[in-house]
C-alpha cells in the first residue's frame, strides 16, 4: 500500500510539473475537443461543434435569482463590444473595440496583462460596422488575435508580448479583420472584412508557431481568371469561373469576403466557412445579372489538411441584397426522419433556417425563421430558392422587403441545446428598399453598393417614424431544427441585440439593446432574472466553473452594425465605456454609475449658409449616412446637427475636406466630395439642428 501512495504521488508530481512546465495557455486539438462537455471555455463556441452550450448546472432554473456580480472592468474604448471571453487555467481572456486584448485571472478579475495593437485611427473609416473585434483563439501557450488594420498577431499567453505577427490582408486595400481566429491542427484561421468597399475574399492559415502563410482560399476568380497558386484554384477554374460573366466586379473586386464564422469538424476533418455578399451588391452592376457568383453566400466545406475544395452549399445564387452566409454555424447530431444525421445548422441573414448534411452538404430543410418576403421557399430538391420576381429590383424599380442588409440574424452567435433540442436565435425583423443605383461608378475606398441609398433615407414625418419603428423587431427565437418550427419567441423592445448561451442548468442568457442581460427558463421562454447594464449589449455571454463556483461572463458595449446604421430605432444614449461583468451567486459587487459626457449645445439661430440644403439632403444621404444615420439622425456617432463644427465653414470644412480627425476615423473625404458639396451638407445639417422639415425625397445629382 504504501509503495502505492508514493507511485501515486510520483504521478501527480509529474503531473504538476508537466502543467507548470507547459505554461499559461495550453490548448490543443484535444482540449478543444473535450470542451463541449466540460467546465472549461476554450475557443470561440466553447468547443469544435460551436454550441455555445455548457453543461454546468450550479446556476439553474431554481438558483438563477441569486445570481449577482462578482467582479468587473471598465475599458478605454466606447464602441461595440462584441468579444466572447475565453477561460483557459483560470485565466479569462478577451478583446474591446481596436483589437486590444486583456488577460484577467477569472475568479478575482485581476488584470493579469493588456496588449495594444496600436491601430491607425484612420483605419476606422474601412470597418463598414464600427471598430469591433470578437475575440481571440488559445492554442499551445499563445494568444491569437485579428487586429482592425488585417493584422494576425500572436501573444504569449503568460504576459501578452508579441511572439510574431502577419498582415493578412494587403494594407493599401479596405481589408478588416473583426473576427475570431480559430486554431486547428497548429494552422490559425483567419478571414477578412471589407466587401462593401471593393476587395476579393479568401480564408488564409497560418503556423500557430511561427506565422508562415500556409494557403488561402479564394472565394472567388480573381478579375483575369489566372491561377494563385492556392489550393482554391482548381475548383475557380472547374466550377467558379463559369458562374462570372463580365460585369463590375472585375474592377471592384467582387466581395465574397469571409469575416465571421469558420467551424472544424475533427471526425470528418473538415472546416466550414461561411462567405459574405458580393460587390456591388446589386447583381446588375456586378456581373451583368448573370450567374451564381460562386462561392458568394455560400458555405465551403475544405479539407483541414490541404485547405482543397470538398463540397458548398449556395445560400444565394446570384445574391443581390447583402444576405451573407457569414452567420455562426453549430455542428450537432440530430435524429430526423427516424436516422441519425450528422450536420451543420446555420440562420444566415436571408431568414431561412437550413439544416445541412455536414459530410456531403446536402440540402435536409429550410425554413423561414422570421418573415420573408424575398422568397417564397426553398426547394429541397435543388436547394436553390423560390424568388418573388420582384426581389431583383430590376429597370429602377424599389422593393421594400423583409429582411433588410443587417438580416434576419446576424453575427450574433446562436446556441444549440442538446438537452432540449433548440437552436437559441438571436433574431430580427429588419425591412428595406432596394433600388439600383442609376449610374453606378466604382470609387475606390468607398462603399460601393450598386444601390440608391435615398431610396432608404428613413421616415419623413412623424407618422413614418413611429411606423419605421413598429416594423423593426428584435426576437429571442428557440427554433426545433428537426421538426422546422419556433417553440417559443421572446419579443424585445428593440431590434439590435446580443447572442446567446445554453446551459445544462435548463437556461438562456442573453443580453438586449436597452441595457438589461437576462436568463430565461430554456423550455418556455420565461424570464427567470435580469440585470441592468447600464448600456446595450450585443455580444454573446460565456461560462465557467473555478474553484468551485459557476461563472457567467459578458461583455458590455453598444455598437455594431445596427447602431450605426440605424441609430433612430434603437435607445437614445451616448458612446459608453466598454465593460465586462462577471456573475455568480451569492455575489453583490456594484459597478459605478456610469459618466454621461457632456452633450454640445449650440446655438444655429444667426449661423448662415450658402450652401443648397436640399443638395445637401441627397449628398449626406449618399455618403454620410452609413456612419452618421439617415436624415442626420445619429446619435451614437457623431450627431452632426448638434457639433459646433458646422457652425462654421472653415471648421466643418477642416473635417470633412482636411482630415483633421482622421485619428477618430473620420478621414478626409476630400476626393469624393467637393467644397460646394461639402457647404451644402453643412446648409443641411444647420436646417435639421433648427428642427426644419427635411427638403424629402428628391432625385441623385
């Protein structure tokens, strides 16, 4: 016996000192692997499959209401906040707005490290959605980021130094990177952002060791239809290239880029990414309104080793609206039709739900998870949908259909349950009207769309604006991917919210627009607890258990597409500072109430101008309101009828023409614009800060 209890502690002395020796940060493939069913938090989804589903059961449907803050902080960065932390040997790690990563220890929220990718301010003006970033990868002592200026960086997990880095994406072009990487057998999964500007997508890995480009994976031909010398060549060449008649996209680009979700499975060693909407979005303008546009709105399947063609499923043929199949997508074993069935789950924006055989990408089902009015259905047989012919927007015709660009879901992540068979849905009833541009002309480093942007420049009265507001809705849906059906449906008050976490305690957590993150009874929708953030929130909340305890962890922070794009619909409420709360019961820590900056108060009455209000209107419209909201009505960035700037012309004039906050993003827009522009947008701010009626809608110069 005794011979015994010292080989026993010779073993879990080497035990210790192999865990010592292998330092802060030691995630492998297997670790990954075996996340799906253990306390731990480990990559972006938990584990491989992506569920977003933890089977801790301390915190549950009984106990939920004694949950309360443990710790918290506060950051240096008042955009969206999108990161979901990762806890890896009691060390919480996440990212803020710009790309910058902190490492806290997880049980006392002790800042451990930060680092600061340093980005150029200006590069803010190339993130069409605000200047997010939804956290890291781990894998074998380092941390792995993807910064706003395409940047891979590598972080040593014990105290956050640069081990190596790579630019991803070609640094004079609008490439992004605002996702995730993930680490799959010491090959770090990067994509990209920028499609509404002009780029041409791909999926690149690289050594997890020391940053050596593998391959990438082009979305798409490139314009002359010459190899790369990637392993996507063969199949642009056998399958892609056909599918691209001639058309705008040889000069733009194409779009196709792949910025959101990639999922490996390690039983098939396949990856799955999702690809983005093509440029201009317009199918007209792209190539002529021919063609499938492969791989846009698709999911690729590749082989894991080789990074070579499998199979793709075509969300969109011929995409014309921005409905991406970037959105996350969940691996899970279903039984359906009596057999069991291994796929992959996706909500992309189009609002159809499809569940795909994994291992062919095979069509099983799809159904809309929200209301549609771009498609009729999907037709199993083909895969391909059932259009409303009016869908194309053809010959200047409008069509106001649901759902809009932002989607029926969108990068908020979705969690599955295998404990009650439900898809948790962040979802959204979001319309829009599309109507091509008439003369569509590239320019480079701006959106280039295709569209008529005036042909969504918001309410006009009163009346149209309580409208707009009614017809914008955020849902919680808990979706039965077998039988194709919402079991219950959670209506939020706003339209913009948060993704989602499952647990084994019979729970959904999720966060909302107005401020407020809460828990719901997984199996009819209840609320069960809420607390007030202080702020929107949008990023999905993780968990984990330490030392005995349970944690629930969120990141705070509005911001992101929809805040930007449509301020007017969401709460009115200044940039905030980003927060991370982090819950467990019996807690009772207090955040401090957060400080409101001060809003600017100018007085417009004897401010003249020389400037056309009315051109002013159509200019701001066309170019200003991606950032700033349509008709000036942001609130959340800049509010440009409220900024002293206008009430001069050399001051607005040394923003917009000059660059002199190109450190704050808002570069100089001197080569798209020109001085009697420029006048006549000031001419439009001042009448919308007197509370004059908007000049309406009115024919592009």
């Amino acid at each position: 016996m005794r011979i015994f209890k010292f080989g026993l502690a010779l073993a879990l002395a080497f035990t210790v000192a192999a865990c010592q020796k292998a330092g802060p940060g030691n995630v492998d493939g297997a670790r990954i692997a075996a996340a799906d069913s253990n306390n731990e938090w480990v990559s972006y989804g938990k584990g491989y499959s992506e569920q977003r589903f933890s089977p801790l059961t301390k915190i549950d449907t009984k106990s939920v209401g004694q949950l309360g803050l443990a710790w918290y902080a506060q950051f240096d960065t008042d955009r969206g906040q999108e990161a979901t932390p990762l806890m890896v040997d009691g060390v919480l790690y996440t990212t803020t707005a710009w790309s910058k990563v902190y490492a806290f220890d997880a049980a006392s929220g002790k800042q451990i490290w930060a680092y600061d990718p340093k980005v150029d301010g200006a590069k803010g003006f190339d993130a069409c959605c605000d200047v997010v970033n939804r956290g890291v990868a781990v894998w074998k002592g380092k941390v792995y980021v993807g910064t706003m200026d395409a940047r891979l960086v590598a972080l040593d997990a014990k105290d956050g130094h640069v081990v190596w880095q790579a630019q991803v994406g070609d640094p004079k072009k609008p490439f992004t990177i605002t996702q995730a990487p993930r680490v799959v057998k010491d090959k770090v999964l990067i994509g990209e952002s920028g499609a509404e500007y002009g780029v041409r997508g791909f999926l690149a890995a690289y050594d997890a060791a020391t940053g050596k480009k593998l391959w990438r994976f082009y979305t798409l031909p490139n314009a002359t239809g010459a190899p790369d010398g990637e392993p996507s060549d063969k199949v642009l060449k056998e399958k892609a290239l056909a599918t691209w008649p001639d058309g705008q996209w040889k000069t733009v680009g194409g779009g196709g880029t792949v910025w959101d979700s990639i999922v490996y499975d390690p039983q098939l060693n396949l990856i799955y990414f999702g690809v983005d909407n093509g440029t201009p979005w317009d199918q007209e303008k792209r190539s002529g309104g021919k063609g499938d546009n492969l791989f846009l709105s698709s999911i690729v399947a590749i082989n894991a080793d080789t990074g070579e063609y499998v199979w793709h499923y075509q969300v969109n043929p011929g995409e014309s609206w921005d409905y991406s199949a970037v959105q996350p997508m969940i691996l899970a074993d279903l039984t359906i039709g009596g057999a069991p069935r291994k796929v992959l789950m996706q909500a992309p924006k189009n609002g159809f739900f499809y569940v795909l055989d994994r291992a062919t990408g095979k069509l099983l089902s799809a159904k809309n998870y929200v209301p549609v009015t771009w498609a009729k259905s999907i037709d199993i047989a083909t895969g391909r949908p059932v259009e409303n012919p009016e869908a194309r927007y053809k010959n200047g015709s409008v069509d106001l259909q649901q759902p809009g660009p932002l989607g029926g879901h969108n990068w908020h992540p979705m969690s599955f349950s295998p404990k009650t068979g439900l898809v948790y849905i962040p979802a959204q009833a979001d319309p829009f009207a599309y109507q091509g541009a008439t003369n569509f002309a590239y320019k480079a480093g701006a959106w280039n769309l295709g569209l008529n942007m005036l042909a969504n420049t918001g309410p006009q009265t009163p009346e149209q604006a309580k409208a707009a507001a009614a017809a914008y809705k955020g849902y919680l849906v808990a979706w039965d991917p077998v039988n194709q059906k919402a079991v219950w449906t959670v209506e939020h008050p706003y339209f913009w919210n948060a993704g989602v976490l499952s647990t084994g305690g019979g729970l959904v957590f999720q966060g909302a627009a107005e401020g407020k993150f809460y828990a719901y009874d997984a199996t009819n929708g209840k609320q069960l607890w809420s607390y007030d953030t202080g702020n929107g929130v949008i990023a999905a909340p993780m968990t984990y258990e330490l030392n005995g305890e349970q944690y629930v962890a969120l990141m705070v922070g509005a911001g992101g597409g929809g805040q930007v794009s449509a301020p007017a619909l969401l709460p009115t409420r200044p940039r905030l500072p980003g927060r991370l709360l982090v819950f467990k019961l019996g807690a009772s820590a207090k955040t401090p109430p957060f400080v409101l900056p001060a809003q600017p108060q100018i007085d417009l009455s004897k401010v003249s101008t020389t400037g056309d209000k009315a051109h002013g209107y159509v200019v701001f419209n066309s170019t200003c309101q991606v950032c700033h909201g349509a008709n000036a009505t942001g609130s959340w960035l800049p509010d440009l009828k409220r900024s002293p700037m206008i009430t001069t012309p050399g001051d607005f004039n040394s923003v917009v023409l000059q660059g002199v906050r190109a450190h704050n993003g808002m570069i100089s827009f001197a080569k798209f614009l020109s001085n009697q522009d420029v006048e006549d947008v000031r001419a439009f701010l001042i009448s919308q800060g007197k509370g004059e009626p908007l000049p309406g809608a009115v024919a592009a110069k």
